[in-house]
C-alpha cells in the first residue's frame, strides 16, 4: 500500500514548461569537428538550464538520411546543481542534428535542438596569393554548393585576435575564410569534391598572404616585424605566420585539424632549393610546437609558375616532403596553365580554379587520410561553481579546473577564480604553448533564494529488510538526499537517518531535517550442503540450513523441516520467519554435473577373424571402468563377438552414460577340395580341381593358381586354402592324386550271337564307358550294323582314361524271297514261296498280332488283314539258331460278309455232288445232316475237326434242293444247297 500511496505523489509533480528552459552553448551551428583515423569525435556537447533538472541527456541525429549513424539517448550529465551541464558524445563522421532534453524526477521537462553539427574533416589553408584567393579574379567568389562545407565567414585586414568571432556559416558564393582568406577561391570546391567522396562535412580556415615568399613566412614565425620591409604585402605585425598560428591557437583548440594545405612558391624562383627547405622545415616546425601536436601533418602543393615553372622551387617542395615527417606531397598545381586556366600566367581563374580543386582532391587520397595524423578537438574549459551561502554579496565562485598559463575573464580578472553574485561570465585561457581554450558561458540568475525543504514520510518507518518507505521533499527540484540519490522522491530501504539538501538553480544548499528509517534485519539464511556441489546424477544430497534460533522453515519442496533430501537439479529455497514477524529467502542452486564423457578407442579393427583380437580402451583416463563382461580394468581384451559397453567414473565420482562398441569375429572359411572328374586318373589324362563352394572367396593353391578350379596334370598332393570377404583365411584341404591303368573294354551282344539275317541289324554293345570310339567313327556305346565286317572300339571311363582296342566280327546270312498271299477258299489263306529252299516256313500276322501258324495255309479265325513272310534258320555261335525272315508280303484283307452265319459248302449249285465244307471256327466232332425241303433227312455224317475245309461227298443224292445243317458243340448253321448233274 505504500508503494502505491508514493507512486501517487510522484505522479502528481509538476511538470515545467519547456520553453526556453535549457540551452546548448557548445558546439555552435555548422561547427565541424575534426574525426580520428577510426572516424570517431568526442563532441563535447555544453549549455545552461534556467530551471531545477536532475539529468541532461543528448542525442544526435543525421541531417538528412545517409549522413550519419544515430546515437540515441545518453546521459551526459547526472547530478546537476549549477546551472550549467557539460559531457561528452561520441559521433561518427556526419552531419547531425543534436538535441538534449532535461529530466526532473524522472520526466522530460525541457529540451532544445542544435542544427547541423559535423563529425569529419578540417584544414587550415597556408601559403601566397594561389592559397588566399582574390576576389578580382574570374571565378575567385565562387563557393560550395554542397551545404556541409563550412568557414567562419570573416576577414580582418587589423588580424585582432581577441575579436575573432565563434559563428560557422556554409561557404557560399564571397564566403570569407577565417582568420585571413578574402573568397571561397577554389576551396570550397574542394569541400564539394571531399563531402562527396567520404560523405562527411569539411571546414575551411584560412591563413594565407598574397606576394610572400617562403623567407618571410620562416621569419615572422621567429617573431620578426616585416611591415617596413614588405609595406605592400604586410600590414600587420607578426604576418604572415601570425593568421596560421591564430587558427592553430584560437580555432583548431576548439574543432581539431587534420592538416595545414600549403599552396605556396610563385615568389621564390630566386631561392635555392636548399633554402626553400630550410625555411619551410623551420615554418612546419613552428607550427607544430604552436599547436602543440608534434606531427602535425602538412600537405605541400608543388607550385613555382609565375609564369615559368623555377626547379629550384619545386626541388626544395620536394625536398621538405621527403625529409620532414608527416609531410605529404601535394598536387602538381604548375600543370594548370593557358589563358583559360591563370589569369596572369600566375593566378588561377575560370576553369584553373576547378582544376586545382581537382588536382587538389586528387592528391587528398586515402593513403593521405590512413596514414596523417589529425589533431583533435580539447574541448572547452571546465570550470566549476559553488556557493558562498554566508557571504550574501559574493555568494558564488566560478572557477577553472586544470593546469594552464593564464587565464582571462569576461570581467576583466586573470586569476584562476572569481567571485560573483550575478550575470554570466566566460574565460580564456592559455597552455604552455599558448594555445587559447574557451570555457563555456556560467549564468548566475540573481534569483536563487534558499527554501529550507522538509521531508513528507509516506509509511512505517520501521519494517524488515527488503522493505521500503517512501520520503518525498516538499520543494519539486534541487534536491540532493544524505544517500547521494536526487530527485523529488526516493525509497528508503536500509536503516539510517535520511537528510535533504536542497540547492538552488546555482547551487546553494538548505538542509532539512532528519527522519529515521530502522529496517529490522532478516533471519540469517544460509543454505548448508553436506557434500560438494554440484552433485552426480543419480546422486542425492542434503540441504540444511544453520539458523537453529526461533524460525520457522518452508522448502520450496513443502517440506517444513530443518533439511531436505534432493537428488535432482534444480533451483531450491527455503523462507524462515522470526519473531518479528521478518522472513528471509535464500535459494541454492543443485546442479548436476556433468556425467564423464567417454568413447571407445579400439587399438585395432572391430571386424576381424577367428584367432586374433582387440584390445577396447576409453578416450582418457578415468578413475574406475565398468565393461559389461565384467573387466574392471581401462583396457579390456576382446577375442568374441558382441556388444561391449563401458562406464567409466571421473574424479567425482560420477559415473558415465554406457557407450558401446560391436565386435564381429567372423568365422573362418571351411574349405573341401572337390574332383570335378575323378580323384585318380590315367597317364595322359587332367583332372579338374574346384573348390566345394560358391562363396566369393580368394583362392590359394599350393600350385600358385588363384582360380576356384584348375586342371592338374601330374599326380601328387594338392592343398587349397581360401579367403573370404572379410580377410580370414580357412585351414588348407589337401587332395592326392595318383595314375591309375587303362579301363578294360568288350564288346557283346545280345545273347552273345555274331551273327544277323541279310537286311537286318545287330547292335554291338561296348562295356560302360564315359566315352566311346569305333572303328566306323560312332561315339556311342551301342552301335547298330547290317554289314558283315570286324568293328573296333576303344573307349574312356570316368577317369577319362582310354582303353587298349577290341574287336568284333559280325557275319550276314542271306534273306530268302517274299512269298505270294492269296485266298484259299472261303475261310483260308495259302502263302506261295517264290523258291523251294529246304526248311523255310512261313510267319503269319493279322493287323498287328503275329500269329502262331508256320505252315503255309491258315484258317481264317476272324477277319482282318492278313501278311506273311517266309523264314529260315540258321545254327549260331552260341548253339542257337538264327532265323532270317523275308519281307512280308502284299497284305490281304479278308472280310466276312454280314449275316455269315461261319458255314460255308460250296460249289453251290453243284453239278457234281462233291462239296467243299468249311467253318469258320475249328468246330471239332461236327455232325453234319442233310435235309430235303419237306424236312426229310436224307444224309447223316460227321468230321473230326474242321481246322480247315473238307471234302463232302453227296453224289448218293439225287439233284434237287437241300437243307444241310451243321452241329458242333453250341454252333449250328444251316446251308441251302442246290445239285444239279
């Protein structure tokens, strides 16, 4: 509640106008200050405030887009109680706009803006008539058009040193160059040149004198008075060194510089070289102690036309550029010459003026700007004011701080200090070298009353520590607390007696009162652990607090005891309370540490053969290892495949996260020899040797051959070994191989006969062989011939071995000749041999059956078509008989009409009485009966068998018609018979 009740009454402060309430006195408009080789500035940035603020901030801005990097808000001066402010803000080369705003108890109360300040670069122009410019000259008023070019736009012709003015102005068309230069001359176009090449602002200073030569210049930098010797060119005492060093000592103290431009030479073509140097090294030297910077760079134009170039003069340039450090070469400037270019063939005018700015910007290069060292701005004078509260006529002394040889004060005193009561006062001073420095103005407003202020307390002014109460004085501004802090408000929060002092715009104190805050102190609070932290994972620790005395605990665990146990990380906190009702946090933070870290190193491959191994070590040392075979030791000896993990403990005792590592122990190759052939094999002969396997291996023969087969020719032992893909090499299989003699070899035929019928075959069969050769070029085993001729085989076994020859004589018996087939009756065929050869007989068949008859007549027992052939035989080599068979004969189909009931008697009608009778089945014990129409029986026989046809004699009949009728067994048939005589 009484953080709400102050913020309150500091919201209710009031806030003053802004107007006119602050003003920036340094830098000045269109000012630039001079920027380091890193081009940086240190702009010392100074002003007044006309009312009671607690801090001045700055800020700078560019111009316009692209001219610049922005600095936000900085604080340049806190604590303020005298009216004036004075800081710092670091710039980059540009052109900005500064603005500096005042804050009063935590508001922004005032601000101003200063336009167009400038970071970059700042010459001072030295030298004759070509560096000081003449307004009577084509072209000599021109000036910049670009608006970062600057100059004091200023001349005075009396040099007073002590009226030079502090306002820069862009250098426009018949834009002055202080402290001596009349016009802008070719300068400004210069300035054009630069800002568009480096995008920074350039000031101009000038400090040249038309007509002199360099004798005058190292001269009157000795002091020497040259107006009665030079009445025309010198009206001023000291010049022309004097306008250099003015600009040295009462400009460059306040803006920096980077080099003096030296343009200079036309009245010297009657100086050696040797005294050019001489004198210019004695200027160049002079000005350096002047300024105070000993390498105060110089940049020396190579000038002599007047009109004709003089060597002598441009020798003792160059002389002096290469023998006086920080001293560049300048432009060649006698190279502009022609009506258009020099007025008088020794002033420049028209276009000579853009090109010596052209030449000029030219030899101004970026070698120049690396390398030249530039003098930098020393800002102002600080100065100090205080108060004298007893003293009412002289309540104030302003005072300078810092070593210097004199000082000088707007009113007139030269001592260090004054004393004064009202209005505004300024001093110079000067150093040893007697460079001028300035301070800014101090303004004492003649208003400054001394109001003692009292302190409005907002709440308790006893609490616990970590409490606060809030102490508000009662006047707005100026106010400075016992506990060094400012502002209208502040929050108490430690035991003390708080006092205000409250200062007037100038600085006068008025003491307040005193108000006593007593914070009572918390609980003491430490977090005790009983072992060192951070702890390892998976490890537990102890938190116990040493404050034994009448509190209470609370873990931010929820525990209420004195310690806790903990094992995980984490940020823990325990609150005690006392008796006052005080409490106190403290809070420690559990780590863990980090678990060891380790790999697996193996001393060699992880993938190897059976029979070798590998030793499996961690990346470093540790104080414990923990392999998952059981080893305990770093390194662990691995002869079996598997998964391997190791943990390893550190210093700590901290036990690492399990890593592994995959050992393959391939197994080695099982190799067996195999014979493609044979495993023994006959003079002559190969024998082909493979491995027994289709893996992709390496093979290594005890021959040398690398191939999975090869062909051996000689007997012997044969060992292989073999190595597959991943290297491992099998156990050799070994192989003997020895002659073994030829094969036996017959040849045989079926039932061992040699002897075959003309026109057929006997097949000759050879004993089993691989491969077979005979004497008609076959390649079988068996082979089939039909000529009588002794036949020949050799043959290869298994082995390929080749046997001895064998013969075989084969004999042919002649065919005898078809015989005729013809029909024989009504149920017989009769075969007709074409000769009579003793013992041939005859081979029948029907369709496709042989049949078993030899004879030449056969009874036809059923219908069909019938062949015969007529056979003889023949004795045999094996007491057997050979029978040669004819072709058959033409084939007779023997077809029996439909409805014959297999008896048949004919000639019918018969005009003799004397029948043939066949059947067609054998029919044995046949009873024969004849009958006459009207069914008398008038003939009764009988026949044994009817095999084949019979004679049957009827002559006893008369002629006439009959039934004959033919029993035998089941068969019965009946016949008409008809005999006419």
């Amino acid at each position: 509640m009484l953080k709400k009740k102050w913020l309150v009454i500091v919201l209710s402060f009031t806030v003053f106008s802004a107007y006119s309430q602050i003003q920036i006195t340094f830098p000045v408009s269109r000012i630039v200050f001079q920027r380091n080789n890193n081009n940086q500035a240190n702009v010392n940035i100074a002003g007044s405030y006309f009312q009671q603020l607690d801090r001045i901030d700055a800020r700078a801005f560019p111009v316009s887009p692209g001219q610049g990097n922005e600095v936000g808000w900085t604080t340049i001066q806190d604590f303020l109680t005298t009216g004036i402010f004075n800081g710092f803000l670091q710039l980059s080369g540009g052109w900005y706009n500064i603005e500096v705003r005042g804050v009063l108890n935590g508001q922004v109360v005032t601000s101003t803006v200063l336009e167009r300040v400038g970071v970059g670069e700042v010459f001072i122009v030295a030298g004759q008539s070509n560096a000081q410019g003449d307004p009577s000259y084509s072209g000599g008023a021109i000036g910049a058009s670009d608006d970062r070019v600057s100059t004091i736009d200023y001349y005075d012709a009396a040099l007073n040193e002590n009226q030079f003015p502090f306002q820069f102005s862009h250098m426009g068309n018949f834009s002055r160059m202080a402290p001596y230069n009349y016009v802008p001359w070719f300068w400004g176009r210069l300035g054009d040149r630069l800002t568009q090449r480096y995008n920074v602002p350039v000031l101009f200073y000038g400090a040249a004198l038309g007509g002199i030569g360099v004798n005058a210049w190292q001269r009157s930098s000795n002091g020497e008075d040259l107006r009665k010797e030079l009445p025309s060119f010198i009206a001023v005492p000291g010049m022309p060194y004097r306008a250099l060093k003015a600009a040295l000592q009462q400009y460059v103290t306040r803006t920096g510089v980077r080099a003096v431009l030296w343009q200079q030479g036309e009245s010297d073509d009657q100086t050696s070289s040797n005294s050019y140097f001489n004198n210019l090294k004695i200027v160049i030297e002079k000005s350096r102690n002047d300024s105070g910077k000993g390498n105060l760079a110089w940049v020396i134009a190579r000038s002599s036309r007047n009109p004709n170039i003089h060597q002598n003069v441009i020798d003792g340039q160059n002389v002096t550029i290469g023998n006086v450090h920080s001293v560049y070469p300048g432009p060649n400037t006698d190279e502009i010459f022609g009506a258009n270019f020099r007025a008088d063939g020794v002033h420049f005018h028209n276009d000579g003026l853009n090109r010596a700015a052209e030449y000029w910007n030219a030899a101004l290069n970026d070698g120049f700007f690396s390398s030249s060292q530039p003098l930098e701005s020393r800002g102002l004078v600080n100065v100090s004011l205080s108060c004298n509260p007893t003293n009412p006529n002289n309540r104030f002394t302003i005072q300078v701080n810092g070593e210097y040889q004199s000082f000088n004060w707007s009113n007139g005193n030269n001592n260090r200090s004054i004393i004064v009561n009202n209005g505004s006062y300024t001093v110079k001073t000067t150093d040893w070298s007697g460079n001028t420095l300035f301070s800014q103005p101090v303004p004492i407003s003649p208003n400054n009353p001394v109001i003692q202020p009292s302190i409005n307390v907002t709440g308790p002014t006893t609490f616990c520590d970590g409490g606060s109460v809030a102490l508000i004085a009662s006047e707005p501004g100026g106010n400075v607390w016992s506990n060094g802090e400012r502002g209208q408000a502040i929050v108490a929060r430690t035991s003390g007696s708080y006092v205000l002092t409250n200062y007037t715009l100038n600085g006068c104190p008025s003491v307040s009162g005193s108000v006593n805050v007593n914070v009572n102190p918390l609980p003491r609070n430490n977090i005790l652990t009983t072992k060192e932290l951070p702890i390892c994972p998976d490890d537990s620790i102890t938190l116990v607090t040493d404050n034994f005395e009448n509190v209470t605990y609370q873990w931010n665990t929820n525990a209420s005891s004195q310690n806790i146990v903990v094992k995980d990380a984490g940020t823990y906190s325990l609150k005690l309370r006392d008796q006052n009702g005080c409490e106190s946090t403290s809070f420690i933070e559990v780590g863990l540490r980090d678990r060891p870290v380790t790999e697996i190193i193996p001393d060699g491959p992880t993938i190897f053969c059976l029979g070798k191994s590998v030793n499996l070590n961690p990346n470093a040392d540790f104080n414990g290892y923990f392999w998952s075979n059981g080893v305990t030791t770093k390194s662990n000896f691995i002869k079996e495949s598997g998964e391997y993990s190791l943990r390893v403990k550190d210093g700590f005792g901290c036990i690492s996260l399990p890593v592994s590592q995959n050992v393959i122990v391939n197994p080695l190759p099982s190799v067996k020899i195999a014979a493609t052939g044979l495993e023994q094999f006959c003079p002559g002969n190969v024998v082909n040797l493979a491995a027994a396997s289709d893996e992709n291996f390496v093979y290594m023969w005890n021959t040398g051959a690398e191939t999975k087969d090869v062909t051996i020719e000689s007997p012997g032992l044969y060992t292989l070994r073999v190595r597959d893909i991943n290297g491992c090499e099998s156990m050799a299989d070994s192989i003997s191989l020895s002659f073994i003699p030829p094969p036996s070899v017959s040849i045989s035929t079926v039932d061992n006969i040699n002897t075959i019928c003309e026109g057929s075959n006997i097949t000759l069969n050879g004993s089993n062989a691989v491969s077979y050769v005979w004497s008609n070029g076959a390649t079988s085993k068996d082979i089939i011939v039909e000529q009588e001729a002794t036949y020949v085989l050799k043959i290869r076994d298994e082995k390929n071995c080749e046997s001895d020859p064998v013969s075989f004589h084969v004999f042919v018996k002649d065919t005898p000749p078809t015989p005729v087939l013809e029909k024989d009756g009504a149920y017989q065929v009769i075969a007709i041999p074409a000769t009579n050869i003793p013992g041939q007989y005859f081979n029948w068949k029907l369709d496709e059956t042989t049949l078993t008859d030899t004879t030449s007549i056969v009874k036809v027992r059923q219908q069909g078509n019938f062949a015969v052939r007529t056979a003889l035989k023949y004795s045999n080599t094996n007491n057997s008989s050979l029978v040669c068979y004819s072709p058959f004969s033409q084939v007779l189909s023997f077809l029996i009409p439909i409805g014959d009931n297999g008896l048949r008697v004919y000639p019918n009608p018969n005009p003799t009485g004397l029948f043939t009778i066949e059947t067609f089945g054998d029919n044995p014990n046949s009873k024969i009966d004849v009958f006459t129409l009207s069914g008398l029986n008038v003939f009764t026989g009988s026949i044994s068998e009817l095999k084949e046809k019979r004679e049957l004699n009827l002559r006893m009949l008369e002629p006439g018609v009959y039934i004959i009728r033919l029993t035998s067994g089941d068969f019965k048939a009946t016949q008409k018979l008809l005999i006419k005589y």
